[in-house]
C-alpha cells in the first residue's frame, strides 16, 4: 500500500470526526441555555470587581465558531450609582471552548470597547475604586482555586478621567489601548499599551511581581516604562502602600528639552533661558508626597553634577539639593536677561517676570572647580540658592574670581510688579581691567585691588532698577594704569606751551601707584567723595556726579605733576564730561589762558565791554573752545550816583 493511499484511508476518519464535531458544536448552540450563560459570566465579573454589574443594551451570545458574551451598554457601579465608576459601550468576554461543551462557563478573556474609566479621589485618600481593589485583595487566589478563570482584559478606544478635589487636579486620558495580564494563574499582574495625554502620545508599561501584595499595601516588585516625545521614564524597585506610598529603587529619566517637558507636565518652567537636554539617574526613596534621590547624577544643557535631591509636594513645592561638578556653564539661564537695551547706552525697560519667584520653594548647594557666567570665567565656586515666599537669595561663600577671590549676597524679592534688590560682594586682590568690565562695561582700568559693593534698588525694570539705586562703592587698586590719556605728556606739553593746544587728549595712558574711589548712590545719581589717582610723576583728583539711569558723567577734577617728573608746581583743572564708555576729556581753557604770558592780559580784557566780544572772538580760536558768558558785574552806588555840580 502506498502512502498516498494511507494518507487517504487515515483522512476518511479524522473527517469524520470534525464534521461530527461541528455537528455537535451546533446542535449545542441551539440547545445551551443562554440564560444560565449569561448569568454565570455576570456573576464572575461582579465577583472580581466587587462592584454592580449593571446591562442597559442588548446582550449577544455565540458558542460556535466564536464562543463569546457580549454585553452593551454596560455600567459597574459602586456607591454612586449615579454615576458609575466604569461605563463600556460593549463588554465581550470570550469563553473557552472545552469546559464549554462539558457545560462549564469559564471566561478565557475580557475585551472592552470604548469603556470610560472614571475616577474621584476623596480628601482621605480613598477613591471610588477602593471597593474593587478591597474585593480583589480579598477573593483573588491564583491557582487552581482562583475564582477568576480568565488572566486577560483587553483595553480598546478608552478614555479615563481623573478627578482631586483636594489637590484641585483634574486629568484626562484619551484613546487608550491597553492589555493587562491578569493574575489568574501567577501572582504577576503587567500592563503594557499606549494612550493620550495632553496632546501627545505616551507608550507605558508595569509590572507587579506579587499583585496581591501591592493591593494589601505590603511590599511588591515594581517596574514602570513611560516613554513619550517630551519625556523617558524608568522605575525599578519595589513598593508598599501600609499607611502611605512608599516606593524604593532605580528611577531614570532623560528628555531632549526640560523645558518642553515642564511645560507638558503642567509645571511652568522658571525664567525663558536653557533646561533643554536632560538626564537624570538617581536611587529614590519616595514616602508620601516626598521624593529623596540619592547617588544622583544629573545632566542638564551639558553640565554634568552628583550629589543629592529632596522633593516634597505638601502645600508648596519644595525643591532641596546638593551638588558637586567640576565644570559648569550658566550662560543659557542669563542669556537672556538684557540689562542694556540695543546699543549697549540704555537700560532694558522691558518689564521683568517674575512669577517663577512665587510657584517653588528651593534651597540648593553647589560647588564647582570652574564656572563659566557669560564672558566671565570662574575658577573653584561654593554658592547657596534660597527660594522661598516669593524671595530668592543668592550667596557665594568663595569663588575664584579676576584672578581673586570673590564673596557676596544677592537678593530679589516680590513686591506687586517690582522687584527689589539688595546686593553685598567683596572682590579681594583681583584683575581690575577683568573687574571694571564686566560689572561697569569700561576696558580703561588696568591694575589689582579690591572693590567692595553695597547696594539696593526697586523697579519693575533694569531702568527702574538703575534710577533708585542706593548704596556705596569702594575701589582701591595698586600698580596699574587709566587708559585714554597721558597726563604727564599733557601736563608737561602745557606747562612749556599752555596755549599751542591739547592734541589728542585721548590716547596713552596714565600709571598710578595707588587709585581710591569711592562713591554713594542715591536715586541713581553716583556721587564721587573721595576719588584719588596716584601716579609715579603725577596725580589726579576727582569729584562729581555720574548718573546711572542716563550712564553719563559730569566729573571735575584736577591733575597734577609730582615732584619726580622733574618740574615745577603745575595743576590743570579738567573735565570729564559724556557716555561711559566714551566721555570727553579736556582741559579748563581759563587756567590755559592765564598761564600764558602773552595771553592773560587777555582775559582781563574780556571784562571790558568795549574789547570784550574781539577778544572772545581770538581766545576762542586759539583754545578752542567756547568761553563762559560773563556775568554783569554789578553796578556800585558810586557808579550810579547823580553828579554833583560844582
């Protein structure tokens, strides 16, 4: 016998048997009692959930070729009726055939469509759902014994709403798909599906190892993955919920933007510079609404830190921290803060913002071996950040600084829409040039000293800021020198030739031995009390104002020669007048003219009304310069008398 012919012999029963099979199969959905069936799957799904299983629509039943309940229109409530915690448009639980035709009804697996998950959370902690965790902690056995003969349900089209009265949240989640494994054989119980939040899709996963446990509140094995465009979350560990959520392991997170993820989490994120690409790794101890990261490394725009984080959510976000990098970069978190307006003349009016000030509380430790703000580089740093009430205080204990050491305080406060501030630094032996630009934006100081700044302003701007400042300043320098002018060529091209003009009074330089100035501010007016420049041949003093809102001076002063440069007693008044960055300075024309021989008896003429306005006419060509209109002297008693006739 060939094998075709076997294989032909063989297939005549086995065809049979499937056609008495079918035979069977539907002669058994015309004789199963599709009431008892339905009832059955109803009471094993009341059991589970501990909740009202309640069918508005219409009910399908097919054992064959799919053996399966459908349910439309269905409600699981619990104590409010009115509105239920579940509501599906179509519940199928799908039947296992074999216990099926020995008449047992055993659900293999649940599949909802469009349900609608709902749930409130009350001011103790207890949620609407609390009855059918309850039950489940209660009735579940896995095993053989297990009331629950089906281990899956499956999620299509689902939205869930959530709803806190007390924390004042309210959330929504929109399409979901979902597939949980329900533990109806092994402790497990896993999640793993996709949805909708807040505009974008989000992939998540869970894991329990010992369902049953979590539900009690003991300690159960926990892993969650949310990955989203904005934000990557892992979590690896273990937790219990005894009297509070308590959870313990590996969390890591990383996002291509912070701020963006912030902003998606509902959480405004501080200031409008920098928190773009992060990374954070940390072992975490969560007890409540508070979160502990220990072994933290975290990256944040390129700067890599370690240390520890605390964050608590009990009334008013708190935010603590200490940490240590070797290299960090602030310029993305100021870059955008403008104290001077297009042209580098004027303040910014631009407006400040300052509601970051009131939403988190933040106290933080940080230390550096090199800091970079900008333009300015900063060797080993230790600085303290403390936010709380809407006020922040900045404190450097010791930075590398201008080639110096730097300390201070810096603090802004909320007050309506303005801000006031108040700041203390000392910069001990430091680059006087490094210094002089970046705080005054003047390149013409070069030299070491010290500067000690104390001062404070209101204003709902930088120009707000700059015309109520109040305060002092003190600098003393030592071995440098005052670029823009030479005052020894000056002084001693104008002792030997007073009137052949200054040249160019804004080139070279001046050396000094020794430099003080000091200055008080008040109403944003720089008054100079005691401004000193002594140089190896030369010395020069100061008074005067300088105003900041306007950032121009109006400076008198005198420059000397010593008796080192070799000449006589000689001192020039002159006059520092115009911008900062680039003021006029020339000599007094008057002392000019009278240290001239030829030409003093000149401005003795000038006083003669009938020689006044020819001479004023050459003394200016000659100088330069625009004389001061005389006053009228006064007329005396004996001028203006009436004669008296012989």
């Amino acid at each position: 016998m060939s094998i075709a012919q076997g294989i032909k012999r063989l297939g005549v029963p086995v065809a049979a048997f499937l056609g008495v099979a079918l035979i069977g199969l539907i002669a058994m959905s015309w004789l199963l009692n599709r009431d008892a069936l339905r009832k059955a799957v109803e009471a094993q799904i009341r059991a589970v959930t501990g909740l009202d299983f309640v069918v508005d629509g219409h009910i399908d039943v097919s054992v064959f070729p799919g053996s399966y309940v459908s349910f439309h229109d269905v409600r699981l409530k619990g104590s409010d009726a009115d509105d239920p915690a579940l509501s599906v448009d179509v519940l199928t639980a799908n039947l296992r055939l074999l216990p099926l035709l020995m008449q047992r009804f055993q659900i293999a697996d649940v599949m909802m469509l469009r349900p609608h998950i709902r749930v409130t959370r009350a001011a103790g902690g207890l949620s609407n759902w609390t009855p059918f965790v309850e039950t489940i902690a209660r009735t579940m056995k896995p095993g053989a014994d297990s009331p629950v003969s089906f281990s899956e349900i499956r999620i299509q089209d689902g939205e869930l709403s959530y709803e806190d009265a007390t924390n004042q949240v309210s959330e929504n989640l929109g399409d979901i798909d979902l597939s949980l494994a329900w533990p109806s054989i092994s402790r497990s119980f896993a999640a793993t599906g996709q949805f909708d939040w807040r505009g974008e899709r989000v992939d998540g996963s869970i894991s329990v190892s010992d369902f049953l446990a979590a539900l009690s509140g003991e300690r159960s094995g926990l892993k969650v993955r949310v990955a989203s465009a904005p934000l990557k979350f892992a979590f690896d560990g273990t937790v219990a919920n005894r009297t509070s959520l308590m959870m313990e392991g590996t969390l890591t997170a990383d996002s291509v933007s912070l701020r963006n993820a912030l902003r998606w989490a509902g959480k405004p994120p501080p200031g409008s510079g920098g928190f773009g690409r992060f990374a954070l790794k940390a072992r975490a101890n969560v007890v409540g609404a508070s979160i502990a990261l220990t072994n933290v490394n975290i990256e944040l725009d390129g700067n890599v830190a370690e240390g520890v984080l605390t964050y608590a959510n009990n009334e008013r976000q708190t935010l603590q921290a200490t940490l240590a990098a070797d290299t960090l970069d602030f310029t993305p978190y100021v870059a955008t803060i403008r104290l001077l307006a297009s042209g580098d003349r004027d303040w910014n009016r631009q407006l400040f913002d300052l509601d970051a000030l009131s939403t988190t509380d933040l106290d933080m430790r940080l230390s550096a071996a090199n800091v970079t703000v900008g333009s300015t580089k900063l060797g080993r740093t230790a600085l303290g950040a403390n936010l709380r009430n809407g006020t922040l205080a900045l404190s450097v204990a010791e930075a590398q600084m201008y080639g110096g050491i730097a300390k201070g305080s810096f603090g802004i406060s909320r007050a309506d829409a303005a801000a006031d501030i108040k700041a203390q630094f000392q910069f001990i032996d430091v680059d006087l040039q490094a210094c002089a630009s970046d705080l005054f934006g003047t390149k013409r100081l070069t030299g070491r000293g010290n500067l000690n700044i104390a001062v404070e302003a209101s204003g709902s701007s930088p120009f707000g800021l700059a015309q109520s400042l109040d305060g002092t300043a003190l600098l003393t320098g030592h071995d440098g020198a005052i670029s823009g002018f030479n005052v020894e060529q000056l002084l001693k091209r104008l002792e030997r030739r007073p009137l052949s003009g200054g040249g160019n009074f804004r080139s070279g330089q001046t050396p000094f031995d020794k430099l003080n100035i000091a200055l008080n501010f008040k109403d944003g007016i720089a008054t100079a009390t005691d401004v000193r420049v002594d140089g190896p041949v030369s010395r020069l003093t100061l008074s005067g104002t300088a105003s900041v809102p306007t950032r121009e001076y109006d400076l008198k002063g005198i420059a000397s020669l010593t008796e080192a440069a070799g000449a006589g007693s000689f001192e020039l008044p002159f006059v520092v007048q115009g911008p900062w960055d680039d003021p006029l300075i020339f000599p007094d024309p008057e002392s000019l003219i009278r240290r001239s021989p030829a030409s003093a008896p000149l401005l003795d003429a000038v006083k003669d009304r009938k020689t006044r306005d020819t001479v004023r006419s050459v003394i200016e060509r000659l100088t330069g310069q625009k004389l001061a209109p005389e006053a009228p002297a006064p007329e005396t008693p004996a001028a203006t008398a009436t004669p008296q006739s012989n």
